[in-house]
C-alpha cells in the first residue's frame, strides 16, 4: 500500500468513526422521533418529570462489520408555567442524558512480506452526554389545534476525543430552534395529525483541528470539523381507542448539512429516515404517562441505519 492509499485509508476511518460515534445522530444532538404522537403539542401548565430511555442498534455498508449499539437515559425536567405572552403559555425545560456507546467495526492492514492482517476495532463508553436547555417554549392551543415554538441550547458536557469511536458528545455547542404542531379533525380530538420541525445549527468544536498519530506505520493525519447544520421532520397519525390511550404511527426524516473532512477526504449531507408504530396511555390518578415506540429505518446515507425503541415515562406533579 502507497502513502496515499495510507493517508486516504486512515482518513477516512477517523472521520467515519467519528461520525459514526454520534448514532443515531450522527453530528445532531437532537435523536429524530424522540417526540413521537402529538409531538408537536405542549401539555397543560404544571411541572412535569420524564424518563426517557433510548435503545438503538445499527450498521452502516461503508465499514465493513460495523455495528453500533446506544443506550441513552435522558430524565427530563419540564416547566410550563401559568404566565402567557402573545397568548402562549411560557415554559422551559432541562434535560441530562446518560449514555453508553458500543461501536465497532472490522478493518486489514498489509505488514511486511505482503501478508494481510485482520482486525476488530471496537470502542465503549459511559458516562455523562451532552446537556439540553430550552429556556423558553412558547404553546398555543386552540379548538382544532395545537402549537409549539421552542429554542434550546446543547452545551458540550460529554466527553469528546477525537478520532476514538465512541464518543459521548459532540465538543460543539448548539442552538436548535423548533416548530411544531397537532391538527384534531374532529370535535372529541380522538384523532391527531402532528408535524414537528427542528434546525439545529452546531458551532466549531471546542478542539476543531486535532492532529493524530495513529501509528502502525501511518503518518499523521489532521482530523478537522467544520460548523454546519441539521434539519430534522417527525410526523405522526394517531387514534384514541380506549379512554386515556392512543395509538399511532409516527416517522422522521434527519439531514445534515455539515462538511467534515480528514486528511484529503471530506464527506457530507449524511440522512436517515425512519417509521414504526407507537402506544401512549395516562393513569389519570396518579398524573403519570407511559409511551413505548419502535422505529425502522428504511433508508440512510453516509450514517449508520437500524432499530430504535424509545421508552418514556412522565409524572406530573
């Protein structure tokens, strides 16, 4: 193998790990279909407390062997105060995920004498992610609908290194704006129509440039991402079917707008889309919610693609 092949060869995996590192999100902080039914609907004034835990699993073909495996809780603490302004009921809310992250993936190298060596590369990790503020939320709701505008801030509390596969952050801080609603076609509101748009725009990370020694007989390489930015859609239909409980299918669709690039090689535009089924239903005497959905991704580009099931648990007090 030239020098070339080398630096293009070793380029490539420190980017794509990185970027894979990040599932299922990869270079967004925000996980799509985390809102699921009604996720473009705020819920009445009180304090609200929510569990969510997220389980994902995936491969991407652009590795050979790749897999990746997430597990996030992320307790939730939500305000939505009794104060209005434009007719919108204020609130905010924080959020402290805990994650762990399995990524792994299979890779050969030529040593001396022309022999081909194989290899699992693998990288774990947990420990505190990136922390979410959203200090304002604005929520209206009226006979037939229901809307949401929110801003949030993503501060970078995760561990980050560059170049290692499993990362707990994005050593970027983020603005995200987001826009939302839920149309109820009839007077009892037994059916929902939601939308939910969010735009996240990511700064430079804290340690933008990192030149890295891998190695092996590698040379070093710079490792280098720029700012950029993520859009992301969920939709969802869903139906009343016993007092208190719902049912639905819901779906999302992520793109993201940030080049990356390592040593020669830069890569970008990386989306995924997905959709499943979804049941939420409330205790109404003890104020307590509990929703489980299933996602599918049926398509991905430059990101891993696979599984997700996202449980969620809110008390209202």
């Amino acid at each position: 193998m030239d020098m070339k092949k080398k630096i293009l060869t070793v380029g490539f995996t420190a980017f794509i790990t990185a970027a894979m590192a990040q599932t299922p999100v990869d270079g967004s902080h925000y996980a799509a279909g985390s809102h699921g039914i009604k996720g473009g609907s705020t819920p009445e004034p009180g304090l609200y407390l929510e569990d969510e835990n997220l389980f994902y699993a995936g491969n991407s073909s652009q590795m050979p062997g790749h897999h990746t495996f997430v597990y996030v809780q992320a307790p939730q603490l939500t305000w939505i105060t009794g104060w209005t302004f434009l007719d919108a009921s204020l609130g905010m809310d924080i959020q402290v995920p805990l994650e762990y992250r399995e990524v792994s993936y299979s890779t050969s190298m030529v040593i001396p004498f022309g022999r081909v060596v194989n290899t699992k590369i693998n990288d774990d990790q947990f420990g505190l992610g990136d922390i979410k503020l959203e200090p304002l939320i604005l929520a209206w709701h009226w006979q037939h609908f229901d809307t949401t505008a929110a801003y949030s801030l993503f501060v970078p509390s995760g561990n980050f290194s560059a170049g290692r596969l499993a990362n707990l952050g994005d050593d970027e801080w983020a603005n995200m704006i987001s826009l939302g609603g839920v149309w109820y076609p009839d007077d009892k509101k037994t059916w929902a129509v939601s939308l939910l748009h969010h735009y996240e725009i990511n700064s430079s990370q804290v340690g933008s440039i990192s030149s890295v020694t891998p190695g092996g007989g590698f040379p070093a390489y710079t490792y280098h991402k720029v700012p950029g930015s993520v859009y992301t859609l969920e939709w969802a239909v869903s139906k009343t079917i016993l007092d208190n409980t719902d049912v639905g299918l819901f779906g999302y669709y992520q793109k993201q707008f940030t080049d990356g690039s390592a040593a020669t090689v830069t890569f970008r535009d990386s989306e995924v889309a997905g959709i499943g089924p979804e049941i939420s239903t409330t205790i109404p005497r003890w104020n307590l919610t509990a929703s489980v959905r299933y996602a599918y991704e049926f398509t991905a580009y430059d990101r891993p693609k696979g599984h997700t099931v996202n449980l969620a648990i809110t008390k209202k007090f």
